[in-house]
C-alpha cells in the first residue's frame, strides 16, 4: 500500500506539473492573441486614415485638374500652348531624373 501511494502521489506532482505547464502556455497563448488583436485594430485604423487622405486628396486633384480645364479650354490659344509647354517640361525633367537615377546605380 505504501508504494501504490508513493505511485499515486508521483502521478498526482507529474499531473500538476504537467497542468502547470498547459496553464503557462494557455497564458502565452491568451496574451499573444490580445497582442495580435491590439495590432489589427491599430492597422485598420490606419488603414481607414490612409483610405481618408487618398479620398479628400483625389478629390483635391480632380479640383485642380478641372480648374486646369477650364483655364486651357475657355482661354485664348497661348494660354493652351503655354500649359502645353509648361507640361513638356516637366515630362522631359521627369525623363532626364528618371534617366540620370537609372545610370548612377
């Protein structure tokens, strides 16, 4: 009887030990859930300012390409082709950095 009980009491520390170790991971598990639900809310927050800049900007440059609109085409012809310059400009400096960038790497 004496050895059945030191049988018992050993599986009884092993059967604690071993539910002390489920209750450690299931805390790990608990806290790194919570830590990956705190970081989805913060990303889809983000995700909903990012969508509100692009919104309120695209409806800046729909403002603006209107307004660029009207200017080329209720103006008189050297307005056109100034506008028409001022683009080619840019394009050609947006070519030439694009060009310059490419070879210096």
């Amino acid at each position: 009887m004496n050895s059945r009980q030191l049988g018992e009491d050993a599986l009884e520390a092993q059967n604690r030990y071993h539910a002390e170790e489920l209750s450690k991971k299931i805390s790990k598990l608990k806290s790194v859930a919570y830590d990956i639900e705190v970081e989805a809310k913060d990303h889809n927050r983000l995700l909903d300012d990012v969508g509100n800049e692009f919104d309120s900007s695209g409806g800046f440059l729909s403002g603006s390409l209107n307004r660029m609109n009207k200017m080329m085409f209720t103006g008189r012809s050297d307005r056109r082709l100034m506008c028409y310059v001022i683009f080619g400009t840019v394009g050609l400096f947006i070519v030439f950095y694009y060009l310059a960038h490419k070879v210096t790497r």
